[in-house]
C-alpha cells in the first residue's frame, strides 16, 4: 500500500502524522479540486513542495510526487513546473 497525500500543496498531512506513521507515501496534488481553472494558486507550494520533501529529514518513506487531474479542463502554468 502506498499512501497518496492528495492535498500536499494546500496541507500537507504527511508533516502532521509523523510522515503516515512510516508507511510508504507520495507527495500529490489533486489537481482542479472543485472544477476552479482560472489562473490562480498556490503555485510556489506546487514547483517546491516535492523538492521539500525530498529534503526534509522526517520524510521516511517518501516515494515521489504525484498530480491526478480531476477534470479535463485545467490551468496549464502548473504542468509546466
């Protein structure tokens, strides 16, 4: 099982839990959460929080980053970080 923190860019719950008790997991966003796709973000969370991450010592068990797209419309900018 790989756990998936699907909001890490707005609350990262691997930070609070003690990076999911040690269980595997991966950094993710869900992308277009209630269909908004004007241009506006939280773009600085998206292009560092990864990289963060992946640097923290607390991590543990990171296994990478993840973007699911809820819908087919989306804002371009953030899949070019």
């Amino acid at each position: 099982m790989i756990i998936l923190d699907l909001a890490a860019e707005i609350e990262p719950v691997w930070k609070r839990t003690d990076a999911f008790y040690g269980k595997p997991w991966i950094w993710n966003m869900l992308h277009n959460f209630g269909g908004n796709i004007v241009l506006f973000g939280r773009i600085n969370e998206i292009a560092d929080g990864p990289a963060s991450a992946l640097r923290d010592p607390d991590q543990k068990d990171w296994q990478g980053s993840g973007l699911q797209w809820k819908l087919l419309n989306k804002t371009r900018c953030f899949m070019s970080l």
